[in-house]
C-alpha cells in the first residue's frame, strides 16, 4: 500500500475500525467504502449491482464487499483509494478543493444534459477521453465516471422571478462550479456533506439547496423545501468517480482486469444514469402531491445564469488550455452527445 500522503484521514478511524478492515480483506475479496445512505439510489442501483457484476464477470475470484459505514468523511474518499485505506470507493470530484481533478468540471456546469444517463455516457466519452481523465486520478485506477440528472436550485424562501431573487440566500452547494456560480448571483454558501441537509433545513441554518429532483424524497427534505425550479439542462451537475487503490488493480490478473474493465467505464456510466433518471422521475412522482412549487426559470434569470455560466467556462478552458488541452472543443462535443445548447 502507498505510503499515508494525508494523515488527518486516519485520525478519524478507531483501531477497531483499521483491525477489522484487515482481517476482512484478502487477495480476492475488495473492500469498498460507502458514505451514502445504505437505501440511496447510488448505493441499492449502482454500487452494489456493479459489485455483484465484478463476481459475475471474474467467476468469483474477485469480490468486493460494501462497508454499511464509510472509513472517512466523504471528501476524503479519494484518497482513501489512493492511499489504500480503503480498496475502492466512489465520490464527487467537487469534494476535493485543489486543482487535481481540473478537467473533470465539464461534468459540473450548467446545461449540459437533460438525462443523466446522456450526461453520463458523455461525460465518460469526453472526459475519459479527449481529456485524459485517467491522468487526473493518479494512484489510482479509474473505473467509472458519471453525473446525476439535471440539477435544480431548491428553497423554502422565495421564488425565484429575477436574478435579484437569489441574493441573501442560504444554500448548501456540493462545492465546485455550483459555488462559484450560487456566489456570484449573491447567494451565501454553505459546504456540507448531503446527510447533513435535512438538520441545517429544519432548523433554519440554510434556507435551500442544491440537488436533482431525487434528492427532495431520498433526504426526507420535502417538509422543508417550498419551491423548486427548472434550468434546461441543468443549473449545475455533480462530476462523480469509482476508483480502486492502484497497487490492488496492479495485483489482479490480466484476465479479471480484463473482465472488470467490461462491467465498469461506458457500461457502469449507463448504468449509473439510469439509476439517477428513474430516482429523479421517482422523485417527482413523490413530491407531486406536496406543498412544493415546481417551476421552470423564468427568461430574466435564465439569461443571468447564462451570462454568468459562460463566464465560468471560460476560465476553465483558459485553465485547461494551459495544461495542453482544448476545453472549448471538449465542451462543444460533449454537448453535441447529449443535444443540449447554451
């Protein structure tokens, strides 16, 4: 295992956590920390099918394990693959606050795809590709990227009619494009882990969030949410990874990387989009009968949200551009694959 890059990672783990995560471990059997909910989509739909996939595709020489509880916060995951706390795990590129995972916020901005499975096999495409998402997630290896459907602006203080709606606000944003772009429309932001919402709502310590419409039913935030609206092809998105620790994919015989790689990339970005798109029709289903005002963005604030998003991509394909890579035509595809225009 490589050597413990960020040590305040382990200072949360109990001894009996780390004894019992190596007596479980063993050469065909991956530990997998999981920091959703146990009955989210992400874990019930994508996660643990994908687990039994990797014994279906490797005969039962591979298997991974999914921990009820994760071994860190779910900013450290990353780095907990990538130091070998833990064998694999999964998270949001937004989590992590530097520079690392640069290219990996086209999957964040705004109107990028109306589905999150189109958004996901083009986000696959793209930034596993074109831009080389691999190299951005050293000490690791890539095993699958997605993004969740559309992303919604939720509140319980106002609609939002006009641009100037937005200010004052309090809303928890994943970090990311979201912040930046949630900041600049004079909305003050607060970073939180997604378990957390529903106690920072309910006691008044934010008045609103940002997530896709599944969220409202699988954080119990409809007592607390009274308008939600629209943006075509999202206000924002989430950029999500799977990765497993290096030295264990390096362990693993070519026949069963072989087979892993089959169920994971492409496949598991289909597979993670249309888990997100039936919880977001679910979702919407949930609500439909709660007193929540679903609407679409009116004209004076879809052209603010335009102004400022075009702002925001265009210091990221600066940004990009200086690393060699030509963000500007890396956007224009991955909207060509999901037929959403700015």
């Amino acid at each position: 295992m490589k050597h413990l890059k960020h040590l305040s990672i382990l200072a949360g783990l109990t001894a009996g956590t780390l004894t019992g995560f190596t007596a479980a471990a063993s050469a065909d059997e991956l530990v997998l920390s999981s920091w959703l909910p146990p009955k989210h989509p992400v874990v019930t739909g994508v996660i643990e099918p994908w687990a039994e996939q990797v014994a279906d595709a490797t005969e039962g020489r591979v298997t991974v394990r999914v921990l009820p509880k994760p071994l860190g916060p779910p900013p450290a995951h990353y780095d907990l693959a990538a130091d070998g706390v833990a064998d694999i795990t999964y998270g949001l590129h937004s989590f992590t606050k530097d520079d690392r995972f640069l290219r990996s916020r086209i999957g964040q901005f705004s109107f990028i795809a109306d589905t999150a499975t189109d958004g996901s096999k083009a986000y696959w495409n793209v930034y596993g590709g074109t831009l080389d998402a691999h190299a951005e997630h050293e000490g690791t290896k890539l095993l699958g990227l997605w993004v969740h459907g559309p992303g919604m602006f939720h509140n319980n203080q106002r609609k939002i009619e006009s641009a100037d709606d937005f200010s004052g606000l309090k809303v928890r944003t994943p970090g990311g494009y979201i912040a930046g772009l949630s900041q600049d429309l004079g909305i003050t932001t607060q970073f939180m882990g997604p378990g957390e919402v529903y106690e920072k709502l309910s006691r008044g310590v934010i008045d609103g969030v940002t997530f896709p419409m599944e969220a409202l039913q699988a954080f119990n935030l409809t007592d607390h949410i009274k308008y939600s609206m629209k943006i075509p092809g999202g206000i924002y998105n989430t950029s999500w990874f799977l990765v497993m620790n290096e030295d264990v994919w390096d362990g693993i015989s070519a026949e069963d990387q072989a087979a892993i790689e089959k169920v994971s990339g492409e496949a598991l970005a289909e597979l993670a989009g249309g888990v997100w798109d039936g919880a977001d029709t679910r979702g919407a289903a949930y609500i439909a009968d709660k007193d929540i005002e679903v609407y679409d963005a009116p004209a004076p604030v879809l052209a603010k949200i335009k102004e400022l998003a075009g702002k925001h991509e265009g210091a990221w394909v600066e940004a990009v551009s200086a690393t060699g890579f030509d963000g500007a035509a890396a956007l224009s595809e991955f909207r060509a694959q999901t037929n959403v225009s700015n």
